[in-house]
C-alpha cells in the first residue's frame, strides 16, 4: 500500500542516531518521520550485556538537547541509558513509529520508496540511514570453525557469565567487549583472551580527569577523519581493573589460535587444548541491507558516502556509521554532531527546492 509521505525526511532507525539525527532536523526547520523496527525507541541498548557501563561519563554521554540527570561524572549504566534514550524520544516533537522494520529502499523519479515490512511502502524526497551495527554482528572466517562442536556465540548475545560457569572460554577480540567479557567470565570459568595483536590500554582517568575531558579540550573528539591514514585501532579505556586482571592471567592472553578442530583449538605452538565456548567479539558491520536495491553501497555492505552524506544519492545520508566524519562518531557524544552536519546539507536542499 503506497503512502505519500508528508514529512521532509525518513529517519530510518529510532536509537541514538536517529533520535539524534530527528532533533538536528527539526532544528533546521524541517519534518522528520523516525521509523523503528523494535518496539521503543531506544535502539540497541537493552540487548547488549547486563554488566555494561558507559566508557565516557554522563556530562560527554548525552544527545543534543538533553543532559543526563544525576550525577554528571558517574559512567552510566545500560539500563540508565536505555531509559535516557526512552525519555528523549518522548519528549522528541517528532512522528516515530516503532515495529515499523524496512525491508528496502528503492527510487521513483526524485522520490524515495520505503518498504515496510507490513506491507506498506511511504514516499520520502530523503532518506537518513541511522541503523548502526548490532543488527549485523561480525563473525570472521575461522580455519575449522564448522566443526566446532562447543557453544559458538558473538558478543552481541552474551548477557553475563551465569550459563557459563566452570567452563572452558576463548573469547576471541582485542577490544573494549572483548576485555570486558573476558574479565568478566573469568571469575566463574578458565577463560582465554585470543587475538592477533597485543591488548593495548588506555587509563580511563590520566591526570585525574576522564579521558573524554582530555578529548574535548584538545580537540581530539572533534578531529576530522582526513587527518588519519586509516582508522585506527581502539584501545581498551582501563579503569585500573582491566590491565590488571589480564596481567594476573585472569583471562590469560594468548597469540591467536591457528586453527579449530571438533571441540579443540589449536595454538601458534602446536598444542591442543580442548574448549567448551567460543564467545566472539569481533565487532559489527553497519546494517545497511535494506539499501542494497539502490546501489548505495560497496561490495562489503558499507555505505559509499564522504562524511555521512552518500556519494550515490544526493539525498541520502547516514549517521552512526564508525570513523563517519571523527573518533566520536557513532557514539553517543558524536551523533548529534554527525546529525548536524546532514541536518544542515539537508535544510539547504529544502531551501533551494522552495526557491525553484
């Protein structure tokens, strides 16, 4: 069933990228409608694991418009920013409609062509991409992987170390969930940190301010992506704990198992060594396949765009894609910046299209 759409742009997606991205919107005078698959705007967040807390605190955590409350030093809670995001959307003066997943995007003429799930497909003259990642978890093609006959599992489902207690874990990953988990495992369960580089940490707190107060007045946080050559590895932000736990072996760290062979690994040395649960954090890739009917996207599934506006389609743009325009992209301090950026471009397109 064909609507025609009465709002300027369609924000597909309703976390923090989209929420982000309706606010700058609407502060640029134009009529946003927010689609979200799930049943509350609140994106991702009350799926990732029970124990997570924000690495930046609450004053460098919050979308434009709207500080967290309490404590502004404190490092959020995921259920905190579940419900932070849930109050922003509702005090958000914006159409958002939730259970509401798009199946594709196509093109009319000038128009957009939004298919829903449901059946019913809306018209839009622009489109934001605002999905992020956690739809579309990274799973890296390990030698033997397929006979694996333990428990395999990407970090994206793991919600704490109850179920796996007293058995034998190789979380495979490098980075800030992959440290966390493992630390976390290891209390209850013989867990191994696996990966082809070295863990390199960062202290959360260097000078005794947060590393975030740090990032905003050097202008780290706001460094355009050009600067850098590739985007760069990130270290594990420490909080004293982490770099600790791994030195005392708890998880051990160890050079990247060579290959997998029924229920075992086995190690750069040769050695065998049976395993229970592979548990991979391997990170995520955007979650753009909606978008793969309008040829907007490489052959890997990643938006062909120059900082977030699509070089395939004038009209199209994205916001909470990793290293968009900078290092704080797709995190909850960067979103508003990114979605100001669109907002902008988007609000001269309005402009120019009244004018003609």
């Amino acid at each position: 069933m064909l609507h025609m759409c009465a709002f300027d742009t369609v924000v597909i997606g309703g976390g923090q990228s989209g929420l982000a991205t309706a606010y700058r919107l609407r502060e640029a005078g134009l009529r946003p409608l927010i689609l979200e698959a799930g049943p509350a705007a609140v994106g991702s967040w009350p799926h990732y694991y029970d124990s997570l807390r924000l690495f930046s605190p609450a004053r460098y955590s919050a979308l434009p418009g709207r500080v967290f409350d309490g404590d502004p030093d404190r490092y959020p809670h995921r259920d905190e920013v579940t419900a932070y995001l849930s109050a922003y959307a509702e005090a958000l003066d914006v159409d958002i409609r939730t259970d509401s997943r798009v199946e594709r995007v196509t093109t009319d003429g000038p128009e957009f062509l939004v298919h829903l799930e449901n059946g019913t497909v809306l018209t839009a003259p622009s489109v934001v991409a605002a999905t992020g990642g956690f739809g579309h978890p990274y799973r890296p093609t390990l030698p033997g992987l397929e006979s694996f006959s333990g428990t395999v599992l990407h970090a994206s489902q793991y919600r704490n170390p109850q179920p796996y207690a007293g058995r034998r874990i190789v979380v495979v990953g490098a980075g800030n969930s992959a440290v966390q988990i493992a630390v976390e495992l290891a209390d209850t369960a013989t867990v191994t940190l696996a990966s082809r580089a070295p863990v390199t940490f960062l202290p959360q707190r260097p000078f005794g301010r947060d590393l975030h107060y740090w990032f905003t007045v050097t202008g780290f946080d706001f460094a355009p992506l050009g600067r850098w050559v590739e985007a760069p590895t990130q270290p594990v932000i420490d909080d004293r704990h982490y770099r600790a736990a791994v030195v005392a072996g708890k998880p051990d760290r160890r050079e990247m198992f060579t290959r997998i062979d029924g229920s075992s690994v086995i190690w750069p040395d040769g050695s065998r060594e049976h395993v229970d649960v592979l548990l991979l954090a391997t990170g995520y890739r955007p979650d753009l396949g909606y978008l793969a009917d309008l040829g907007a996207l490489d052959s890997d599934g990643n938006p062909r765009h120059r900082a977030g506006l699509s070089t395939t389609h004038p009209s199209l743009a994205y916001v909470g894609v990793e290293w968009q325009r900078t290092p704080a992209s797709a995190s909850l301090r960067g979103v508003g910046r990114d979605a100001k950026h669109i907002a902008a471009r988007f609000g001269q397109q309005v402009i120019r299209g009244a004018r003609a």
